[in-house]
C-alpha cells in the first residue's frame, strides 16, 4: 500500500506492507537512521522518535498508524537544541546509540515541564536504555536542559 507520512516537517509517501514497523519505513525507505531498531518489542527505546510530540517505540507501531501525524526524528532536532547542547556540555554519551532516543524522550519531558527533579528525570527516561550506563551524566544533561 502507498503510506503518506509527514516526517520532519516534510511530507513523504512510501510504499510498504500495512504491517511494516514504523522503524523500517524510517530506516529503509526514508534513510533516517537516528531510530534503531534494537530490541523490536517496545523495551528499549532506541527506535524512539515523536508522533505528534509523544515519544513511542516506532518498532512496534505500524506504519499506516503514523498517517496524519507529525513524525519527528533525531534527524528533524536543529543542531543548536538546547537538549542536545546540554547532552553535548555534559558528555552524556559514549557510543552513542541510545542518544536519539534518549533526546526526543528527554525533549518531551523538558518542553512539558515534567523534568522537575533527577526522581522524575529518571522516571521519564525509564523507557529508554544505555548500555553503556552513562544515566548520571544523561541525567545531568536533562536536568540542566529543565533549569
Ligand atoms: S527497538 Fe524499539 S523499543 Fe527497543
Ligand atoms: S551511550 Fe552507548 S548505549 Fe548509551
């Protein structure tokens, strides 16, 4: 079937199976690899991207569920994000995998006024894992954005 998507402000039309994970469109068809396709049943987080602004797992959403929202990526964040400014101040990363993730989760977070304090920083980020347990310092980052 023919899929229209708007992603990252740009309006797009793939063609794929009704079933097809959100996460392949992105990847495979549109060549946005900020999502990552990890653990593919919803516990990781590193497919994130922002449906309407809410972080979801875009290894478990079907494709044709994303017509008619605004689908954001890593890829869509201006360089100059002040989510992004702060991850980078603070060095919140080593590889650098889970970070797409971690920023569009971290930047609903900070723009809805629910980073209030490292409890509920890391409360939000629940969802969203490193592997290379770098949370002190993401945490730093987030809640420095929130200030
Ligand atoms: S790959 Fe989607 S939550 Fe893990
Ligand atoms: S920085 Fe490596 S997984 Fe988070």
């Amino acid at each position: 079937m023919k899929i229209p998507l708007k992603v990252n402000g740009r309006t797009t039309e793939v063609e794929a199976e009704p079933s097809t994970m959100l996460v392949d469109v992105l990847r495979d068809e549109l060549g946005l690899t900020g999502p990552r396709a990890t653990c593919g049943v919803g516990l990781c987080g590193t497919c994130t991207v922002l449906l309407d602004g809410q972080p979801v797992s875009s290894c478990i959403l079907m494709a044709p569920l994303a017509i008619d929202k605004e689908i954001t990526t890593i890829e869509g964040v201006p360089a100059d994000d002040p989510v992004m400014a702060a991850f980078d101040r603070h060095h919140a990363f080593q590889c650098g995998f889970c970070i797409p993730g971690m920023v569009l989760t971290a930047r609903d977070m900070v723009t809805s006024n629910r980073a209030g304090n490292r409890e509920q920083i890391r409360e939000g980020l629940g969802g969203n894992l490193c592997r290379c347990g770098c949370y002190v310092k993401i945490i730093d980052a987030v809640e420095e954005a929130a200030q």
